[in-house]
C-alpha cells in the first residue's frame, strides 16, 4: 500500500517575531486538526516551522497539499515583524509555505504512537532539505510545490503541473486564498460566503481570478491518476 506524505517548510520563519512565531504554530496545529478531520491525516509540527502530514488515502494528496498552502498564507503576522526584516516577512506573504508531496511506502505508520518512516516521508523530506532556503543572506524561490516518488515520468508529470500551480498560489491573495483554502475543504459557495460574511457572487468573482477552474482540475487529476 502506497501513501502520500506531506513535508512543509515555513519560508522566512526566522523573521518572525517571538509573538508571530507562537501565533504560526497555533494555526499550523488548528490547520493539522482540520485535516485529520477531512482527510483522516495524521500531522505533526516540529520545532515551529516545519510540518509532516500523512495522506492515508494517498490520491487525496494534492488537494490537502494545496489547502495547506492556501491556509498558510491566510496566517496573519504584526507590524512588528514588518519593521524587523521587512523583505523577508513579506517572502512569507507572498509565498507562505514550501511544499513536497512524497509519494511511497510507509514500512512504520502509527497515528497513534507518533510513529512514521519509510519511502514516502523519505521523498518529501528529502525534497524540501534540497530545497531550503535557510541561513542564506539572499532567499531566491523558484517553486514551493514538489512532488516526488521512484517513478521518474510520475516525478516529471507532477512536477510541470506544480510548477503551473505554483504561479497561482504566488499571485493570489489573502481573501481568494480564504475561498480556495474553505473550497479544497469541501464547502460549497453559498457555505464560504456565510463563513467570511462576504455575497456569494464575490466568492465565485474571487474563485475565478484565482484560477479555481484550473486547481480543481489538477486536483481531480491526481486523483484519478494515483486511484487507478
């Protein structure tokens, strides 16, 4: 049996205040709980910043990935952090979290126990370590959504489509990150619009200009792709 791990790096974390930093971590468990209650996922946060997130149904994978990053750059950080390293608190705005979806066996899986090691977890983590961006003086990113397994055309594949999802995450917004975030969740237009307290034709105007059409494809995609 095959599943999906979910490795996720905060970008410019250390540039947060102490406060901002606490604050992270609260919504990062909240964020994990929301999961676990959707797609039955087992996560853990550790030291703060970093995330993993087993995917039991590993086709699911690219939807809570993608819900992840959405949430994550709904997280609000203080003025305060601004003032202490502007350009790098405004990199976690723009980009919020570093993703990898590893896709594999698990040899150890126990929820319950806290335990987890095998194939899967060893691609994403090994994925985001090649990719981080910490202790350097100038960040550059290129991508934050990876994919990576021991099939190199899957690798491929998955790999150009993130890239093109990537753009849109990078472009979007607070509140269409809000809308896409509650619609990876399952929540219908009507539910989202009684949630943000917004009209629902602004909800699907905030849909459209994110590229929604596009994400829901690429999510049904990968379902399909890895259920067959």
């Amino acid at each position: 049996m095959n599943y999906s791990v979910i490795s996720g790096d905060i970008i410019s974390s250390t540039s947060l205040g102490s406060e901002d930093r606490i604050i992270l971590e609260e919504h990062l468990q909240t964020l994990l709980k929301a999961l676990e209650e959707h797609f039955k996922s087992y996560g853990r946060v550790l030291k703060g910043d970093y995330l993993e997130c087993v995917i039991p149904n590993a086709a699911e994978a690219l939807q809570a990935c993608l819900a992840i990053k959405s949430y994550v750059k709904t997280i609000p950080i203080s003025e305060t952090s601004l003032k202490k390293d502007k350009n790098r608190a405004r990199l976690f705005k723009e980009y919020g979290v570093r993703l990898a979806i590893g896709y594999g066996k698990l040899d150890r899986y126990d929820p319950i126990k806290g335990v987890m090691d095998g194939e899967a977890i060893y691609y994403s983590g090994r994925k985001i370590n090649s990719k981080s961006t910490h202790n350097k003086e100038r960040v550059v990113i290129k991508n934050t959504l990876f994919f990576m397994s021991k099939n190199e055309a899957m690798n491929k594949k998955w790999t150009a489509i993130l890239e093109l999802l990537d753009v849109l995450f990078t472009k979007a917004t607070e509140r269409q990150c809000e809308v896409v975030y509650l619609k990876l969740m399952g929540n219908t237009e009507d539910v989202i619009a009684k949630k943000l307290g917004i009209d629902q034709s602004v909800v699907n105007r905030h849909s459209t200009n994110v590229g929604w059409n596009a994400i829901e494809t690429a999510v049904t995609y990968f379902n399909e792709s890895l259920s067959t």
